[in-house]
C-alpha cells in the first residue's frame, strides 16, 4: 500500500468514517447469494415497471423473502435494516410507486463508472421476482 494511502486509512479509522470507495469495493467481490422465490407468483419475461407484489396476497411473503435476501446481498453495502452507514445511498427514502421502475434498474444494471465497481450489477444473478421481493420488505422500512 502506498504510504500517503495508509495515513488517509488510518485517519479515516481514527476518526472513525470509512473510505467510501476503498470500502465499496472491497466489498464488491462477495458472492452473491441465491434467492428462493417459492411461494411468489411467477411474472415471466416481461419487466415491470411497478411492484406487482404490492397490496396483493403475495406481499407478506415477498417481504419475508425480500428481508433474507436484502440481509445477505445489500446489507453489507446498503446497510442493516437499510439504515445506511454512509458508503451506500439509504435506500429507506425510495418512494413506493414512484422509484419502482429505477429501483428494478437499478438494481439489474449496479454501478459501474470508469472501471470502478460501486455496485455489482444483480441482473444476471436475480429473477425478477426476487428483486420485487426486495422491493417489497424495503416498502415495510420505507422513510419520507
Ligand atoms: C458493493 C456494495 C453494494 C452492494 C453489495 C449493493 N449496493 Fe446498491 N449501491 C451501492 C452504491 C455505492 C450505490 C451508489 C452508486 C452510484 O453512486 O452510482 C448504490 C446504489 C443503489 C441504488 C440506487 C439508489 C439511489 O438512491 O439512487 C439502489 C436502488 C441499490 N443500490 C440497490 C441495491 C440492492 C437492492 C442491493 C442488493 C441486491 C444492492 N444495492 C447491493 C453499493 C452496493
């Protein structure tokens, strides 16, 4: 590591802040995990533009299967229980309705800019009942 590189690291853990790129992107080689959709209806091929789960039969279990996988693929990132910590946006601020066609993107797409890896992109990885699951236990944390 070159000396200037771990002064600003150590400053950063004397004071306490993360490195916002530095932390992203160690962050962003972790594996992510599977998300078992049993239970939700399917929605095949078609991208929606708002959650389908919402205020439907499904919604209780979309939450319950969005809780899990938000725990164990955006967390590390986005924060436990979505509270972010500062090296990620809050995703507790998404308006309902309003961000559900960007949150999908979003989430499909990640953040790549000039080689760098913010956010890995989940597209390949996730169907889109599992990032509508996501979407859906984010509703149940959801901030004006
Ligand atoms: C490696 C860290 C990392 C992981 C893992 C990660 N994200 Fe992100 N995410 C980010 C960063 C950093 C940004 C901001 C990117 C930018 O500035 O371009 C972001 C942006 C977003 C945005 C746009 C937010 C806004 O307010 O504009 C959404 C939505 C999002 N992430 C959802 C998710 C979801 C859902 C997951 C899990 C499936 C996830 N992210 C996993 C780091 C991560």
């Amino acid at each position: 590591m070159n000396p200037r590189l771990k002064l600003a690291t150590a400053l950063a853990a004397l004071l306490g802040v993360a490195a916002p790129a530095g932390n992203a992107f160690a962050h962003g080689d972790v594996a992510p995990q599977p998300v078992d959709i049993s239970g939700l209806p399917p929605l095949g091929d078609e991208l929606r533009s708002e959650n389908p789960y919402r205020n439907t039969s499904a919604y209780e279990r979309a939450k319950e299967i969005g809780a899990k996988a938000f725990n164990q693929n955006c967390a590390r990132c986005h924060g436990l229980g979505a509270v972010s910590g500062g090296i990620a946006p809050d995703l507790r601020y998404l308006v309902p309705g309003d961000d559900d066609e960007y949150f999908l993107g979003r989430v499909m797409s990640g953040s790549v800019r000039n080689g760098v890896t913010y956010m890995p992109p989940f597209g390949e990885i996730f169907s889109q009942e599992a990032i509508w699951a996501i979407r859906s236990w984010l509703d149940s944390v959801h901030v004006e």
